[in-house]
C-alpha cells in the first residue's frame, strides 16, 4: 500500500507516496530530470540509477539545475 511519507527537498520539507520514482518525483516537484543533478542521502546519485530508486521516509534530496553559460 502506497502512503504519503515526508522527504527534505533542497532543505524544505515535501510530501510525496512511499516509493515514487526519483524521476517521477523531480517531474511533480517541476525540475526537469534532464537538467539537475542530485545528491539523494548525502552522496551523488548516478543518472543510471535514478529509476531503480524509489523514495523513503526521511529521505533528503538536494537538487541543482545545470545551467550553461559562457
């Protein structure tokens, strides 16, 4: 059963369903999953494993938006 849980966002406390999908869970929060790197837990989280984790209680998420210049 799906519950909603709370997880820190760039230091602000969100809400979203047990087990959302990292990707899911950047598209509801209006990042684009494209654009952002994201710490998950305090460690860097690969591309390649974004969609294999699935979001806990507790869990805390630090997003940055990649932004070209020159």
């Amino acid at each position: 059963m799906m519950n909603q849980i709370t997880l820190q966002v760039n230091g602000e406390t969100r809400s979203c369903l047990s087990q959302t999908p990292l990707p899911e869970l950047l598209q509801q929060l209006g990042f684009n999953p494209r654009l952002v790197a994201v710490e998950y837990n305090g460690e860097i989280l690969h591309r390649q494993f974004w969609t294999e984790t699935k979001i806990e209680n507790g869990d805390r998420l630090e997003v940055v938006t990649i932004v070209g210049g020159g």
